[in-house]
C-alpha cells in the first residue's frame, strides 16, 4: 500500500525539538571546580602539621593525600550531582504542569466522550511532552478526519504515525545526559580502583626497604588507597542511583505517550 501524504498548511507544526544542557560544558566545569577545590582548599597548607601530615580529623588534608586521582574522581562526582539536577529541570518541564498520570486519565476520559476541543484545552493548560504528543496527534487527527478519499485503516495509520514522529522528538530531550551517568557509574569505580592500586604500590614500595620500613611513605600510602577506595565508591553507587531514577520517570513518561496514543486510535476507530 502506498504511503498517503497529507499536506495543510493549516497543520500546527509539531512541537520543536529541544536541548538540555552539554554534558560536555558540564564536565569541563566540573573539572576545572574540581581540581581548584583538590589543589587550592584540600591543598591548603593550614590542613597539615609542620611534618606536613594532615591534622587530626581534618577531612580535606586527609582527602589530599588520595593522591592526583581523586581530583578526576571529584569531576566524576560533580557531573553526576550537576547532571542530576539538569535532569529534574527538564523532566518536570517534560512533565508539564500537573501530574501527568491526572493528565492522562482526564484526556482518556475526553477523548472517550470525543469532546477532541476539550482535549486540546487540557493540552494547553498541561503543556510539556505528553500534552504536545497528544495535540500533535488531534492536529492531525481533525486533518484526516473528513478526508473522503482516505480509507479508515490509511487514516488510522496516519495519526498513528503522527504520535510516532511527535515522540521521537520529545524523547531524545528526555533521555539525554542519561547516558553519560551510566557510563559514570563505571568510570568512578574504576578510577577508584586505579587510585587504590597506586596506593598500594607506594606502600609496598615502602615495606620493601632494607631494615625497618618507611611508616611515614607506609601510611601515605595507605591513606591514597583508602581514601581513592571511599570516593570510587561513593561515585559509583551515586551514579547508578541517579541513573536508574531518571531512567525510571522516563519510562513512567512514555507509558503515558502510549496510553493516549491508544486512547484517540480507539477514539477514532469508535468515531
């Protein structure tokens, strides 16, 4: 079957296709936050005795003896915290203005009295990606519908294909940067691995001294291992728990595309 064209310059366009924030301008500041808060607050020489050993509980001296990997896994954490409150932005913008799980069962229940005006007010006063899907979808829906030259079946399939392209422009703008976390998720425990492993060898390099063994070259040692060990993990495990959230309210999202998506197809079959 040939594919049908519908032109009318009367059509709403479809909602614009938007961009959150680069993770990669994201980084880049994060690193540069990052290793002016390692070299410059952890770095202080107030942190550290005249031995130059950090003073007791003093966590920024303490956390300066990781050694140059924690600085990278500072950046790692910063871009997971900064991506995080990026995302809430975008998701609640995504989400429009009320509930979106309320929005959808008000516009099924209009939809199912074909009250299609109504629905399209609910849209405007919703707004974000749900609402601009389904307006979208009625658009077209009011185009084909006194179409004489269309079979139900070819119109059907247009306003499915309408709700089809509507989605793939609004679902890249939610999931963007998600991808960056996940990958975060891994590099963080591995930097931390990294850093715990060159920990290690200067204690051992330490142990290795003829007669007794270095305790000052011992517990710096130590200390890196340890505190890069901390970090990675804390990195890590935030990194996937941010992930897996936002992952979470993007599918609770595009199971709402699908319930209206499916709600004006029977709506129009019904019709």
């Amino acid at each position: 079957m040939e594919t049908v064209k519908i032109e009318n310059p009367n059509v709403a366009p479809q909602p614009k296709h938007r961009k959150g924030i680069s993770a990669v301008l994201v980084i880049v500041v994060c690193l540069v936050v990052a290793h002016l808060f390692f070299y410059y607050v952890c770095g202080n020489p107030s942190n550290f005795d005249a031995k130059g050993h950090p003073i007791d509980n003093n966590i920024f001296g303490t956390l300066y003896q990781g050694g140059f990997v924690i600085p990278i896994v500072i950046t790692l954490l910063l871009t997971v915290l900064a991506l995080g409150v990026e995302r809430i932005v975008a998701l609640r913008k995504a989400s429009g203005k009320g509930k979106v799980t309320d929005f959808v069962i008000k516009a099924k229940e209009l939809l199912r009295k074909g009250d299609l005006k109504a629905t399209e007010e609910l849209c405007d006063k919703q707004q974000g990606s749900v609402a601009n899907i389904l307006k979208a979808a009625l658009v077209r829906y009011r185009d084909v519908e006194m179409r004489n030259d269309l079979t139900s079946d070819e119109k059907a399939a247009i306003v499915e294909k309408e709700v089809a392209d509507a989605t793939a422009l609004e679902l890249p703008y939610m999931q963007q940067n998600l991808n960056v976390i996940a990958t975060i998720s891994s590099l963080g425990t591995l930097f931390g691995l990294l850093g715990t492993v060159l920990g290690m060898i200067r204690s051992f390099g330490a142990m290795a001294n003829e007669g007794a063994p270095d305790s000052i070259a011992l517990s710096l040692g130590i200390s890196e291992a340890l505190m890069n060990t901390a970090m990675g993990i804390t990195t890590g495990a935030l990194a996937i728990i941010v992930y897996n959230y936002f992952s979470s309210r993007v599918e609770n999202i595009t199971n709402a595309v699908d319930e209206v998506g499916f709600a004006i197809g029977q709506t129009f079959k019904e019709r």
